[in-house]
C-alpha cells in the first residue's frame, strides 16, 4: 500500500481546514497514494467550543471530504466532530473511500488526563472499527486510545493488518516520548503497522500554550517487528511511504503474540 501521512495544523476554522484537506488529498494522490491520513482535530482544532462546528457524517464539511476521495480515487481519514443525542459532541475519525458512503469511528477512551477533561464535551463512542482499504484491512484508533493496548488487540483479531491513528497529542514534560514508545508498543501488540499521525505543533504561541492538546507533530509510522520506519519532527509536513502489509501476516506467524495470549484471572475471580 502507498500511504501518505499529513502532519498538519488545524485552525479554529473548519473551511480553512477543509482547503488543507483538500490540497493535501490531491497532493498525494497525485504522488500515487491510495490512503491519506489526516490528524485528529482536522475539522477544528481543540482549546474552542466544539459543539459550534459538529456536523453529521453526512454534513457538508464530511461531504465536500467524500467529494475530493471520489475525484482523485483515494481513501481519505481525517479527525471531526459529529452531534452526540445527548447534548455533547462525538470524537469522530472520517474515513471516505471512493464510491462508498462515509463511515466514522469514534473515540472509545477519552482524555480525562494531565488537567484535561475531554468526557465534559465529547461522548465516549463503543464499537472499534475496521474497513477494507485497497483490498486490505485498516484499523482505526485516536489520540489517547493509543494507551490501551486492548483496543489494538482487537482491531488484529478482526483482522486488521495497518491501524491508522489520527491524533493530536498534548504537549508537557515527557510526552513526546511517551508518545513514540506507545506508537511503537501498539504495532508490536497487534503485529500490526501502525500509521500514528498527529497534529503539528502550533505556530501561534498562544495556541501552543493552550491546556488544551493541540499538537506536538513527531507522527511516526512502525512496522509489526517494531522498527521505525518513519519519524517526522514537529512542523508541518506530509509524507508517502510504500509498506509491504504481507510483512503484517509474517509477523503474526513469526512473533505470535496474538496466537500465543491467555486469558488471565482477574482478582475478582472473573
């Protein structure tokens, strides 16, 4: 598979950000790409009032997305925010194939962590997803789902041989590295690669203050053995990568780890 990955800075305006979408799907389509990965947060950058630009799946801002993977015949994922019955928001990833209807995951684990309470805006969503992508099967994780490894294990068992995780990663002491060590256990958990791809790190100091997570760039894409295989540093940029997603079934025959787990007792006897 040929897989951009584009490492942006989303702005608080949604059609700003959907020009970006735009330029950059036909910038890799036309270097040969079949899936382009976009960052959490692409719709609209965190640290403002979400619910003034959630839209549904089949809104305008997701539409004109579905219009641009139609026209240059590629898969498209990019972050958004869709209406959540409750009165919050979903944290939703986008993924538009050509000639198919939009289909979003949204976040399971939510980032209640380092001062930042996501659950007081954003509902938890509950179903892991994976699509088929080019004849192959893709994942899909965000942002802090990332640090449980369960989710990952259970995007492999449904067979999915590349997990995309758009992201954007709050800033602080320690985070990068955290972040490149999980981005790389998760493809060794799942014997999977792993396309994480996070948001870049703002050029407005204000924002770049912000508690809220606005990105810290460092996207980084692992292979199932573990090796890196691409690091980018903080700025804006977007990549093409060829992955050989075969690699995905040796490694599930060489380093078992899915066919060698087992269930452990919990304390409670369960």
């Amino acid at each position: 598979m040929r897989l951009a990955m584009a490492q942006i800075s989303s702005t608080d305006d949604p059609s700003a950000n959907l020009r970006t979408v735009v330029d950059q799907t036909r910038s890799a389509a036309a270097d040969g790409a079949e899936l382009v990965v976009f960052p959490e947060a692409t719709m609209c950058r965190f640290g403002v009032p979400l619910r003034d630009v959630a839209q549904p799946l089949d809104g305008p801002w997701a539409s004109d997305v579905v219009r641009v993977a139609d026209a240059e015949q590629i898969t498209v994922v990019a972050g958004m925010f869709t209406p959540d019955p409750d009165g919050r928001i979903r944290n939703t990833v986008l993924v538009a194939r050509p000639g198919e209807a939009p289909v979003g995951y949204d976040k399971i684990h939510l980032y209640d962590a380092f001062g930042f309470a996501e659950s007081a805006t954003v509902a938890p969503g509950r179903d892991p997803l994976v699509v088929e992508v080019a004849g192959h099967l893709v994942g899909v994780a965000t942002c802090y789902d990332i640090r449980f490894p369960a989710l990952f294990v259970e995007l492999a068992r449904r067979g999915a041989e590349l997990i995309v995780v758009p992201t954007s990663w709050g800033a602080g002491p320690g985070k990068v590295a955290q972040w490149e060590v999980l981005s790389t256990a998760r493809a060794l958990d799942a014997t999977t690669y792993i396309a994480a791809v996070g948001q870049a790190l703002p050029t407005d100091i204000s924002v770049r203050n912000s508690s809220a997570p606005t990105g810290i760039g460092h996207s980084r894409l692992s292979d199932p053995f573990g090796s890196v295989i691409a690091d980018y540093d903080s700025a804006v940029q977007t990549g093409v990568h060829d992955i050989d997603l075969g690699l995905t079934h040796k490694a599930r025959t060489a380093l078992a780890v899915l066919a060698n787990t087992r269930e452990i007792p919990r304390l409670d006897g369960t």
